[in-house]
C-alpha cells in the first residue's frame, strides 16, 4: 500500500515533468503557456504538499513546510513570465522581481 502510493507520487512528478518540457519549453503558443502555468504551478506545488504528508515528518515540520508552499507556489507563478516573441519562459532568479527582459531573445517582456 504504503509502496503503491510511492510509485504513484513518482509517476505523477515524472508525469509533471515530462508534462512541464512539453508545455512550456516548446512550441510558441504564449497565451496558452500563460494560461496554463498558474494551474501547472498549483497542481505540482499540490503533489509536493501530498508527498510531504505522505512521508510523514513530525507534524511542526509538517505546517511549516506546507504553510511555506504558499507563498512559494505564489512566487513562482508571479515570477515567471513567457516572451511574446520568442514564446520562452523567462524566471527571476531567488523569487526577485519578475524579469524585465526576456532570457533567451533579450526582448522587453
Ligand atoms: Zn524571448
């Protein structure tokens, strides 16, 4: 049982992954990457609290860490734009300021 879940959590994060490579590194559909990545976003931050608590960690730990997933799904959202021209995602390093210029094609975003 307690393996099952295991090897569940595993696919979805693979699943997520491979999912994140095709819908955000590749193709130039920016609206739809825009509108995509707030649910990405939440849905992964999602799977990483379910992990947290199916491993069980004292339970002050617990709270903390899940209170912290908040903000943090919050920030990775806000600080990840997509290019207009190029359609890459650009991401503020440390959860700074959203980017002001794209990464890859230096374009003002
Ligand atoms: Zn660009």
């Amino acid at each position: 049982m307690q393996e099952n879940l295991l090897i569940g959590f595993v696919v979805i994060w693979l699943g997520l992954t491979v999912g994140s490579v095709m819908l955000f590194q590749r193709g130039n559909d920016v609206a739809k990457k825009r509108r995509l990545w707030p649910i990405y976003t939440v849905f992964s931050n999602v799977v990483i609290g379910g992990f947290i608590i199916f491993m069980q960690p004292p339970t002050a730990w617990m709270i903390s860490i899940l209170i912290l997933l908040i903000p943090v799904t919050l920030l990775t959202i806000r600080s990840t734009k997509f290019c207009d021209s190029c359609g890459q995602a650009s991401r503020s390093p440390f959860f700074m300021k959203p980017p002001q210029v794209c990464s890859h094609c230096k374009k003002p975003l």
